[in-house]
C-alpha cells in the first residue's frame, strides 16, 4: 500500500515536472519569435497626393524616418502607382532602409487588361509589398474572395509580399469578429503552401474604424490578433504563426498608436489618414521604436 502512494507520488511529480518543462519551452518559442518577428509600419496613401505633392511627402518622410529603419523596424510607403518608378528609384540610390509597396495588383503577369499594373511590372520598379483585400476594393470594386486569392498566389510567386487586409464590416461582438476575419484567412489565403504563407504580412483592419477616428480598445485588437494567429497556427503550426507580422489599421495615428504597438501581437500599423503629414507619421513611426521589442534589439 505503502509502495503503491509512493509511485503514485513519483509518477505524478514526474508528470507536473514535464508539463512545466512542456510549458516554459513553449512560452520561451514564442517570445523568441516575438523577439524576432519584425515589427511594420505602412504608408498607405490611397488615392491621395498629386505629383509633386507626393515627391515632397515622400522626401521630408525618408529624411526623418530612415534613421528609424533597420531588420527589426520595417517601414513601407504605398504611394499611388503614379509615383511608384520615383519613389523606387529615390529609396535605392542611396538605399534608404524604406521599402517601396503597392495598393493593388493584377493577377496576371501581362496580357489584355486595360488600365490594370500586373506584378511583374511593379517589381521592375522596386516594389516590394502588394495590397490586398483592403476593404474599399472589397467594396468599391466588388473584389471577392476567389480574385483576392489569385492576387495573393501571383504576388508570391513573383517573390513579392502580400499584405492582406482582413476585417469585420460592423462593431460586433468579438467572437463573429473573429469568425469573419478566419472566413477571410480561409478563403483567400489557406491555399498557400507554407513557404508562400511565411511571406504574408496581416493586417486587421476593421471596416468602421477607416477613416472614422473610432478604434477598438486596444486591448481588443490584441485579442482579435492573438485569434488570428492562433487561427493561422492551426492551419500552418505554431512556429510560423509566430512568424507572422499581423499590423493594426483603422484611426491608429500620434495620439493612439503607442498604446496599440505595446501589445505582444500588434506587430505594427497599416496608416491611411496619418501617413498623408509627414508629421504624423514620422510619430507613429516613432512609437514603434520606442518599444522594447525593437529599441532593446
Ligand atoms: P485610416 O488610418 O485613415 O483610418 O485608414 C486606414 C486604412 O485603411 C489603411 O489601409
């Protein structure tokens, strides 16, 4: 009887000793990942900015925010296609750190599609990052789920990356936030390999925060992303989940972004309004640095 407590005992210190162990390696992973996951901030300027306007924007923003810019602190500018050959060429020579993207794309490399700018074309002039599924082309354009994933699977295999927006239309209740966003994850990304799926950048941008001044909590948007990237750790595994950088978007400017990028899963912002003043977005650009995450690597 004696005997059998003993084991019983030693079994089950056994068994708390692995489940610590299990636990600790697994919370070490993911804030090693963290550690590494580089954070982002992206200018999207939209249909803003005429030619020379943008021209100037965009040299008053490489001047102040170059110096931010290293592997851990990521900074993309989206101008218009009109000044994508420029602002190529003004970011490489000298290389600024700043990296060139695009609002949208065609899913064909080339062909008989007027007015469209296919992939091909927007890496000869230094693009980087592709635009997709942002909600005014889901909208205005009636881009849906199927053409979104052609977008995707073209930019990709262009060795570009996308950045794909996700986001609820309405304020709702988290748990069919959530089931809309995994909707939008399934459709139109899920048929990525997993080489292909660790180039994708996310962006969770609720509809009725573009351009509204209203956000959701912070606190809310951390648990929205932290579902995204347990949703995507289901699909593709823990490690590369990690690896992926899920971006804030909708009102983040000056006043609210450092309270956003303060959480563990809000690796960075996709900036709309704030981009158009190189002011503010040489701010948020800043808020991004000033956290451990990047300023202590
Ligand atoms: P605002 O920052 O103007 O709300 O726009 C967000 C957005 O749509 C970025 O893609």
């Amino acid at each position: 009887m004696i005997y059998n407590v003993k084991v019983a005992k030693t079994w089950l210190l056994l068994k708390i000793n692995r489940s610590i162990t299990f636990v600790s390696t697994q919370i070490l992973t993911s804030y090693v990942l963290y550690m590494t996951r580089p954070a982002m901030i992206v200018a999207n300027w939209k249909m803003n900015m005429r030619w020379a306007e943008g021209l100037a924007l965009a040299d008053a923003v490489i001047q102040r925010v170059s110096p931010f810019v290293s592997p851990t602190l990521q900074v993309v500018l989206m101008p218009s296609y009109l000044h994508l050959a420029a602002l190529g060429a003004r970011l490489t020579s000298p290389p600024r750190g700043i990296q060139l993207g695009a609002q949208n794309c065609h899913h064909a490399p080339e062909g008989p599609y007027t007015g469209e700018v296919s992939v091909p074309m927007l890496h000869d002039v230094g693009v980087r990052y592709v635009l997709v599924g942002h909600s005014e082309r889901r909208r205005q354009w009636d881009e849906g789920p199927t053409l979104l994933a052609h977008k995707v699977t073209a930019i990709c295999s262009h060795g570009l990356q996308p950045v794909f927006c996700c986001g609820e239309q309405q304020r709702t209740t988290m748990q069919s936030a959530l089931a809309i966003v995994q909707q939008q994850l399934a459709d139109s990304l899920f048929h990525l390999s997993e080489v292909a799926m660790s180039q994708v950048i996310l962006a969770y941008e609720p509809v009725w925060a573009i351009g509204t001044g209203c956000t959701p909590a912070p606190a809310q948007v951390q648990e929205m992303h932290s579902g995204i990237r347990e949703t995507i750790a289901q699909q593709y595994g823990r490690t590369l989940a990690q690896q992926i950088p899920i971006l804030y978007g909708g009102s983040c400017n000056p006043h609210n972004a450092a309270t956003f990028f303060t959480y563990p899963d809000v690796d960075g912002g996709l900036i709309g309004g704030a981009s158009l003043q190189a002011d503010a977005f040489v701010k948020v650009v800043e808020a991004m640095h000033a956290c451990p995450r990047v300023c202590l690597r």
